[in-house]
C-alpha cells in the first residue's frame, strides 16, 4: 500500500497548476525567468515566478509547469498558476469589494486619498488608500477596485477591522455576500 501511495504522490501533478492560463485578448505578456509581466494600456502588473517554476506561452495560453518534483515546487506550482490568472483578469476587467455598514449614526467619506470612518467611537478613523486601489462610498455601500487582487482584497479586510459585524443588532462593516447568524438577546431568552 505504501508503494502504491508513493507512485502516486510522485506522478500526481497539480490540477491547478496544470490548467492552461488563457491570455485574455488585448493584454501583453513578458516573460522573464523571475517574473512575468501582464500589461494593458497603462495598467501593469507582475508576479514573480519561483526559480522552481518555469512558465512559457503556447497558443494564447501561459503554462506553467515545475522542473522537479520536490515538495516545494508541488506545492508553488498551483499559486504560480492562480497568480498568473489574477495578474491577467487584473489589468483586463480588475476586481472589487463591495461592503455594507449598518449602524445609527455610521458614515464614511473618502477625502483626499483617505476613507474616512465614523462608526460608533469617538473618534474619525482615517484609513489611507494605496496606489491602484479607489475606494467610493454610495448610501451605506463602500465600493473598493482595483487591478491587483491581493491590494484590493486587504484594503476590504482594513476596512472590515475597524468595525467588524456584532451578533446581536447587526451593527458594522460587513462583506456584501457575508451571512451573519444573529443571537437571541437576553430579552429573548426569559
């Protein structure tokens, strides 16, 4: 059985990472050893590769395959693979996070390159929007875009931190798509 299990741990390949990556029409690709490049218009974004990985085009497609089979490269050959998809969807459509806040008196604004928090303390919570993030506010709606994934996605999680969604009346910043389960309050228990 142990024989069995090894033959296979060493012929598996991952299955994301041998996915074909689909170069979407109208983004450049530039291959380096390092890195690969994807850029569109003025947008450009990179993503290092790992000296494990190497990556060519073939066919309007980017593959991605490793040069042994050691744990490491196993285990980078799939996030090499999801990296390079992102960094494409990135400069062609880009990506958003959309949260929604609940609560009496909650208000955010974004003024001079800084979202600006009132939610419950007594003090404006200013949060600082990195380069190739835009963040705008619509009734109770915060709309966060950008090209890069992994920026867009943290400046939501900053956000979320401040004033994360309480059990019991709902009050907070939660993700559009989020489900929070509601407790019975003391009232409710007697």
């Amino acid at each position: 059985m142990n024989q069995r299990w090894n033959n296979l741990e060493r012929n598996s390949m991952s299955r994301i990472g041998k996915r074909p990556i689909k170069i979407e029409e109208g983004v450049k690709i530039e291959i380096t050893p390092s890195r690969v490049i994807a850029s569109m218009g003025e947008t450009k974004l990179e993503c290092p590769v790992p000296s494990c990985i190497v990556v060519k085009e073939e066919d309007g497609n980017l593959i991605a395959t490793r040069k042994d089979e050691s744990k490491a490269s196993r285990s980078l050959h799939g996030l090499t693979a999801r990296l390079l998809k992102s960094i494409i969807i990135g400069v062609k459509d880009g990506f958003t996070k959309e949260l929604h806040f609940t609560g009496t008196g909650y208000r955010v604004a974004v003024e001079n390159n800084e979202v600006l928090l009132n939610v419950g303390y007594s003090h404006e919570i200013k949060l600082t929007i990195p380069t190739g993030v835009s963040v705008a506010v619509k009734k109770n709606t915060i709309l966060i875009s950008g090209a890069d994934k992994q920026a867009v996605g943290q400046m939501a999680a900053e956000i979320r931190s401040i004033r994360p969604p309480e059990v019991y009346k709902g009050k907070g910043i939660k993700y559009k798509d989020e489900i929070i389960h509601r407790k019975a309050g003391k009232k409710a228990a007697s």
